[in-house]
C-alpha cells in the first residue's frame, strides 16, 4: 500500500506517536514512513525486531540503508550496536539477525547501478568534523553523485543560514529538538522536504539528526 508517495509533498511525522505495527515476518513490527509500489519500489520504515528475529531481504533489485537506533544487529560475522550505519547495495546482502532484539530506521530502494560500496560505519567511534557554521559538527555516511548521508550535530543555540533542498532532504531527529521556520521537531520526528523546497534550520536546545539529500527530484 502506498503511503507518502508523493514527492512534491512536504511530510512531518511524529513517529513516537504512532503505533507499532505487526507484520507477516515473526516478530516484526513496523512504523511506515513512505512506501513507494511498482517498477522504482520503495520503503521507509521505523522497524523493530524481537530477539532471535532475522530480517528478510530486500526485493530483488533493491538496496538496503540502516541506522542502527536500538540494540544490535548481526551477520554471523561482526554484530552491529546501536548507532551503526549500514550500506547494502542489491545482491550483496547477508541475512541479518537480532540475538536481543533491535529498533532500525531501514530504508530499501534501487540504488544507482554504479552505486556499489558496501558500507559499515560505527558512528558511535566515528570522528565529527566541523560543519558550515559554528557549533555544527558532521559525520558523512556515505556520497554517490548528488547523493548523500550524514549525521549533523547543532550545539544550543546553533543557526543556519538559509538555503534550497536541491533533490530534497530527509531528516530524522534522533535526539534533542531540531527547528526551522516551519515548526520545532523533536526527538524521533521524520521529516521529508521536497525538491528545491527552502528552509532556515537553527536548534535553541541543540540535536542530532540524521540528513539525506538529494534522493528525492
């Protein structure tokens, strides 16, 4: 079923808000963000895992992008806590398995077929680097041409200056309270801006959120 699938529009959820949602895989429970049918398939999704639970994989053709938020994931090789990002491009999928139970934010959509780097980052180890403006520090994630990935941290009383979503943004505050023009979001808020759609963000309490670009023309 198609949820948010319209591009041009501005989507703000409240996701600690909405309910967990059982589906066909044992054990799983799901929180939509959008959902996308047909030749370019697509889904965004909070998802939680009881443990001794494994994730089925992606339909044929698909990527997979997770954020660890809660708990740990395993490939039978390395386990991943809580904090850790991972990049499966199609076809280069393990299954993965939670021993304790696990809450991820798991986006799985065709990836460029020249976008190929699996990817593992323990963000939690990670080094920050210094961002556009004062009191803004980054931590990329992954970049594929007009692609890309990243945590931002905003120090109390932080500002940015104004600026055009070239391809779109999508935001999920992890934690504290993100703001701009348009409202103040706080932990746990998804929000999908569209293609060449502006705002002005600052952060008075300070956050961290996770931002991807240019996904969404």
């Amino acid at each position: 079923m198609a949820t948010n699938s319209d591009l041009t529009t501005r989507v703000v959820l409240t996701t600690e808000s909405m309910e967990w949602l059982a589906t066909t895989e044992s054990g799983g429970w799901r929180k939509a963000l959008d959902q996308r049918d047909g030749a370019v398939a697509s889904t965004t999704t909070l998802a939680k895992y009881a443990p001794g639970d494994s994730l089925h994989l992606p339909l044929q053709g698909q990527g997979e992008e997770i954020l660890v938020l809660e708990g740990a994931l395993t490939d039978g090789q390395n386990t991943y806590s809580a904090g850790a990002y991972l990049r499966n491009p199609p076809g280069s999928h393990n299954p993965f398995r939670t021993d304790h139970g696990c809450v991820l934010f798991l986006k799985r959509y065709p990836f460029d077929s020249d976008d190929t780097d699996v990817v593992r980052i323990d963000t939690a180890n990670t080094p920050w680097v210094p961002g556009l403006v004062p009191g803004l520090r980054v931590m990329p994630l992954h970049q594929h041409r007009h692609q890309q990935a990243a945590l931002v941290r905003w120090k109390p009383d932080t500002y940015f200056q104004p600026h055009a979503h070239i391809g779109g943004e999508e935001i999920l505050v992890l934690s504290g309270v993100f703001e701009d023009e348009h409202g103040r979001y706080p932990a746990g808020t998804w929000i999908r801006s569209p293609h060449l759609s502006r705002h002005k963000p600052f952060s008075r309490e300070g956050c961290t959120i996770y931002v991807k670009t240019g996904h969404l023309a």
